[in-house]
C-alpha cells in the first residue's frame, strides 16, 4: 500500500509565522543591542543606553517602512524566524524522504509514488515528476525554477537586514554628531558617542542574522539539488542502497550529522 494522507513525509519546512510571533524576535534584538552597547562603551547605567536604543531602533525602521513594503518585511521577519533562528530544514530529512519515495516506487511503481502525500510542497512535486516519469529534462527545468526561486527570495529577505544594519549605523552616527553639537560645553564624553554604539550594535546583531540566513539559503540549495535529483535518479534506477551512496555525494561534509 503506498504512502497516503495516513502515512505521510514530513520534513521540516518553512512554516507561514504570525505576527506575535515575531514580536519576541525583535525583543531579544531590542535587549541585545542594550547589552552589546552597555558593554562597548562601557555604560553601567540601563536608563543611559535606552533613549539611543528608541532613536536607533525607531530611525531604522522609519527608514524600512519607506524603503520596503509592510509584506515585504514581515516575510523577512518570518524567514528571520524560522530559518535564522530554527535552523531551517536539514538535507538528511529529504534524504531519507527520497530513500522512502524509492521504496514505495520498488513496491508500487510510479503510480504509488503518485499517491504520495507530504506536508513538504517540494516533496509532493517530487512525486508527481515521478509519478508522471518526467524526462531528464523537464526535471532539470523544475529544478533550475526552484532554485532561482530560493535565491530571489534570499535575496529579498537579506536586503531588509542589510538595510536594518545600514540605517541603524547612519542614524547612530548622527545622533552622535547631533549630541556633539548641542552640548554646552566643548569636549567629548562617553554619553555622545551611545547612539553610534547604539548602532553599532544593532549591525551586529544584523550580521549574525544575516550569516545564519545564508548558512540556511545554502542548506536550502542543497536540499533543492538532493529532492529533484533523486527524483532523476529514482527514475533511471530505484535501488535504494545505490540512491542513498549518491545522494550522500550530494551533500557537503559540512552539511551532514
């Protein structure tokens, strides 16, 4: 009996967020800045550090309200979620969803591939390339339209965060330069320099976002690779033992548990 709504793949997707979800994302960022810029200029006084993490954080997203759309930003903030700080989905689970399709194709043959359900949309397209026994070709066309999918919506959502770090830098340098000008007495003290640290600090944080993004953007390519490529390789030969050796080939060492 094939796999059905029953007895389903699951692999772990990218899941739609709703908005309080997001709201202790950006609490965390908001109480991460306040330490890194406590601890980067030196600050031992809480009520110092807040009014420039408000006129950072404020500036920055006054400057992505103009710059994005509101759907454009809570996408990123829902990828921000789910792949920057889930982790995303591991290549090893559509391997082992491939090594599952093969066995059903062994015992069922295309047709019971077919009737395969997943909570993955990947997955299922998968299963029905086989089902139909697509050819070389239009296999390839699927996987060149997912993976130029996966990179313009990186893309997107790694230009909001680069954007965040921008605008946060910006703006904290022109606090500064405005808490400089505006003080009575000529000179340099540590309170004009908060809201640039400020800043600062919220680029950080948008660096480490952004690295953990990229690092899921990749996973992401190589599961795109691993699903549309064991599909071809279901296809041309069904031996589990065999799919398994040369899907391993398709992930990096760097990639595998």
């Amino acid at each position: 009996m094939s796999l059905t709504t029953s007895e389903e793949l699951f692999v772990r997707k990218q899941q739609s967020v709703e908005v309080w979800q997001v709201i202790p994302l950006i609490l965390a960022a908001a109480l991460l800045t306040i330490g890194l810029a406590m601890f980067l200029s030196g600050t031992e006084k809480l009520i110092d550090v807040v009014q420039p993490v408000i006129v950072v954080f404020g500036g920055a997203l006054a400057g992505l309200l103009v710059t994005f759309s509101t759907n454009h930003i809570g996408q990123a903030l829902q990828l921000a979620l789910v792949r920057g700080v889930r982790g995303g989905t591991a290549p090893e689970q559509m391997v082992r969803a491939l090594l599952k399709i093969c066995e059903v194709s062994r015992r069922d043959g295309l047709l019971g591939v077919a009737d395969i359900r997943s909570n993955s949309d990947q997955v299922e397209e998968i299963c029905f390339l086989i089902g139909q026994a697509s050819d070389e070709t239009a296999i390839r066309f699927a996987l060149e339209r997912r993976l130029a999918s996966e990179r313009l919506y990186h893309q997107m959502t790694a230009d909001v965060f680069l954007f965040t770090g921008i605008y946060a830098v910006l703006i904290g340098i022109l606090g500064t330069l405005l808490l400089y000008v505006s003080q009575a007495e000529p000179g340099v003290v540590g309170a004009t320099f908060l809201p640039f640290v400020c800043g600062v600090s919220l680029a950080i944080l948008m660096c480490v976002l952004l690295g953990r993004l990229r690092a899921a953007n990749m996973r992401e390519l190589i599961i795109a690779e691993v699903a549309y490529r064991g599909g071809a390789m279901i296809l041309e030969d069904n031996n589990v033992q065999r799919l398994w050796n040369q899907l391993n080939l398709l992930v990096p060492p760097g990639m595998r548990r």
